[in-house]
C-alpha cells in the first residue's frame, strides 16, 4: 500500500506543540504539511519567543534578533515557505568595527569567531607585544582538545590572551552573551573543533576552514533581514499553521504532562488535552519541570543548563542631529571586548544597516545597544532611564554623539541565552537518550544545536520528523505503556 494510501484511510495523529517561539512555530509547520493535526501551545499573550518587533518613535523595529544566518538553509527557506519571499533583504552594510583602546576600528577579515589566519590583519587591534605572541605558535608543543574545550582558553594557550579578549570574546558574546573562556568549541565553533583535530598550528587550521570555504564557492548574503523585521517572522508561520489546519493557543502555560494508557494527557490551566505526541519547545527550565515526573534523568539534566540574560536598548534621534558624527557614518555598528570595561557590549546602527529602517524613518537614526553578559546580571536591574543614561555615555565614548534621543526603549531578555559550556553536546545527548525512551516525545529549541534561528528551526524540523514517523508506525501508542516504563 502507498505512503498516501495508507494516509488517506489512517486518520492523522494529534501532536501538541509547547511553546511558541521559533522552534515550536516551525515544528508546528512541519508538522501540519505532513498531515499530522496539530494543537500548539504558547503561555504568554503573543508568538516568537525572542523574535519580536516593536515601535520606536512611531517606527516599527526589531526589539529581539534583528538577522538570520542565510549560509545556512532553514531560515530563509522557512521565511519563503510562508510568504516572505519578497521582503527578504541583506544588510545595506556590513562594516562592521571593534570599539577598543578607546578608538573605534575596523573589524579584521579573514578570522573564525575571532580566530585569525593572518595575523597581518591585526595590526590595529592588538598590541605589539599580542602580535610577537601570536608569531610564537608555531614553537609550540601541541595542545590537546579531547572531547572538547573552552574555546578562549585553547586559544590563549596558542596565541595569547589578548586574541580572546580583544576578538574572540567580542564576537562570542556577541552570539551567546557568554564568557570565551568557558564557551564549548565544539559546541559553539565546531568547523574549528573539527580543523585543530586534524593537527598542526592553529593559525594553519583557520586557512584550512577558509579554504575549504572559497572551494565551497558559497555566494549571497552571509545573514538576511525581513523587511518590518524579523519580528515579523513568527505571526507569518503561525498564520501558515493555521492555513494548514492547526490551532494555536496562546495564553495558555502547560501545567503537566502525564502518560496515558493511548498517549499523553497535556494538562493546562482550564483543561486536560489528549495528544499521540508532544513536542517540547520549550527553554530547559521549563523543559525540565514538565518532565520531572515522567523522565527524572532528562529534568536533572536540563536543570543544569545554565542561562544569560541581557537587555537591549533601542534609541531614535533625529537624523539633522547625528549628521556631523563621521563614526556614525557608513558603519553597521560596533563591538566592544569586555576588557575595556565598558558598559555595553555592542551597538547596531539599524538605520545604515537596515535599508527598511532607513526607508521607514528618513528623519530619524536608529541604532540599539546590548547589555548584559553571563554573570552580569546586575545591569538588567537598573530602571530603564538609567541603561538608557549608560548606553548614551558609551555612544559618546565611542562615537562623540551627544544629541538627546527623541524616544527609547529598553527590551529586557531575562534568561534569554542558553550557555554551551564544555560538554554541552554531551548533556544534549545525554537528554535525547532519556527523552528518546518516552513514546512519542521530542525535545527542541535553542538549547540542544545552536542558539541561531536557522539552528533552532533544524532543531525543530528533526523534533517534527522524529514525531511523524513514529506516530505514522503506531497511530495508537501501545497499551500499557504507562509512567513506569522508560525511566
């Protein structure tokens, strides 16, 4: 009988999906285009998670993750899948620099999250003493990874601390407001995981990725933004589960999980659903707590992960009052090391980044700020006129503005960033292995493969495809299957 047959007269399973920020939406969307029904459920008042949109003086931007990695498929081919095609853009600029040593300069090319390749490039940024270190690595004995390392502390150990503090760290905070020293090569950087495998010096195995990169003869955009911003991606995939026959629920926290005699029992605040499968898109605290009685090992492992907070600050100003600031000009933004001891960790300039933006306000400049890094958590208590009052003392540090914003508004991202310590990969095994013995239950989202978008919609396509498959061999989970078995 064929696949399609066998549809056609085997009514489709229910799945319920929790949590509805990207990875959930996407694996909703999986889900639906196979036929599957499909309930997801979200506990706040709107879709996205941390991609979010929002006004600043009367201008609609993004207030969460601003860009998707477009060398990597998932994102933009989700984005078309649902009707987003055409608002597609890359930045109008990327030039980006590095606010160090109290100048801002220009970002080297030709590094690996911060990792040279030549150190010819790196003149500006490190010190004379940085570079002689650097030169010393080729004398080195080698050092070993194992299973895995920190990826500040391999290349300190290779080429100096000040690589890590003035480029690695920068550019790792930058994606997961983590300390480098502590962040999983293999989890975070694994194309340099796999090249310092190989052997030889670690300035040899950067040219390798590069090389392997130009053979590659990758071509576009290296990131795409949306046009209204990526904010408005999550409303576009719920709209296309709907169309597909889902139901989205917001509002609506899940209390628990309990295993039935045919399936799951997914308790909410007003009612208990019955589903053939769960999807779990959820942060790992909450993960955590909704598995704490059916599957003890994955709860403990998942109350493990640890998270960063962070806020962002979006400022307007008028245009007229910005456009005597030369640093202001042609640059995307900047990055700032957390050696220098300033405040924010970096700076976007929305309107010469984003084309939009610019189209949107034409009297207006937008740009944002990031503060916040693992362990600082004490910045995102401040009132918000106060991180606005510290975002403008660094711009004028950095940059020399010292016009008055005519709006502001201060995002806060309370545990916003899963960490990848050293062994991460191996805890998101361990998970999988003790999740995988629950019939019909799949865990996805930013903890397990990646913290980027298009990482978190693989997640969510494998949760997705792992679930069908299974629901499609057995329609009705097998009797006697109860909370005792798995564990």
């Amino acid at each position: 009988m064929q696949r399609s047959q066998q549809r056609a007269e085997t009514p489709p399973g229910h799945v319920v999906v929790i949590g509805g920020g990207i990875a959930g939406l996407a694996a909703a969307h999986r889900l639906v285009t196979t036929g599957v029904r499909v309930t997801l459920l979200e506990a706040t008042d709107r879709l996205g998670g941390k991609l979010m949109t929002g006004e600043i003086a009367g201008v609609q931007v993004d207030l969460g993750a601003e860009s998707m990695l477009a060398r990597r498929p998932e994102a933009v081919a989700l984005a078309r899948e649902v009707g987003l095609a055409g608002r597609l853009q890359p930045p109008a600029t990327a030039t980006a620099s590095l606010w160090t040593r109290d100048a801002l300069r220009p970002m080297p090319k030709g590094h690996v999250m911060g990792v040279p390749g030549d150190p010819a490039v790196l003149g500006e940024v490190l010190s004379p003493e940085g570079l002689a270190r650097i030169a010393e690595e080729r004398d080195l004995t080698p050092t070993p990874v194992g299973e895995d390392v920190a990826v500040g502390a391999y290349v300190a150990d290779r080429l100096g601390r000040e690589v890590v503090d003035r480029l690695v760290e920068p550019l790792l905070g930058g994606v997961y407001a983590g300390d480098a020293y502590r962040i999983s090569m293999r989890a975070a950087v694994p194309q340099l995981f796999d090249a310092v495998k190989e052997g030889g010096p670690l300035l040899e195995a950067v040219g390798r990725i590069q090389e392997r990169a130009v053979a590659r003869q990758q071509s576009g955009p290296v990131f795409q933004g949306i046009e209204g911003g990526i904010g408005t991606l999550p409303a576009a995939v719920g709209d296309a589960v709907r169309a597909g026959g889902g139901d989205i629920l917001t509002e609506t926290p899940v209390l628990g999980l309990t295993r039935t005699e045919t399936g799951w029992a997914v308790r909410t605040d007003t009612r208990t659903i019955a589903a053939d499968g769960i999807v779990l898109a959820t942060p790992a605290w909450s993960a955590g707590t909704l598995l704490a009685a059916e599957s003890p090992a994955a709860s403990a492992e998942l109350s493990g992960v640890e998270y960063a907070s962070m806020a962002l600050v979006t400022l307007a100003f008028r245009r007229t009052d910005i456009e005597a600031h030369e640093a202001l000009r042609g640059r995307s933004g900047f990055l700032v090391p957390p050696v220098d001891g300033h405040t924010i960790k970096a700076s976007t300039f929305s309107s010469n980044k984003w084309q939009w933006v610019a189209d949107a306000a034409p009297d207006l400049f937008v740009l944002r700020t990031s503060v916040g890094r693992y362990g600082e958590e004490d910045h995102l208590h401040r009132e918000d006129e106060e991180l606005v009052a510290v975002s403008l003392r660094d711009l004028a540090a950095a940059t020399g503005l010292t016009a008055r914003p005519v709006d502001s508004e201060v995002t806060r991202w309370i545990g916003g960033l899963p960490q990848y310590p050293v062994g991460h990969l191996t805890r998101v095994a361990r998970i999988r292995d003790e999740v995988a013995k629950l019939p019909a239950l799949r865990v996805c989202g930013a903890v397990y493969d990646g913290v980027g978008i298009p990482a978190c919609i693989a997640s969510a396509h494998r949760a997705a495809d792992e679930i069908s498959r299974e629901i499609i061999a057995t329609p009705t989970l097998v009797r006697g299957t109860g909370s005792e078995a798995g564990q």
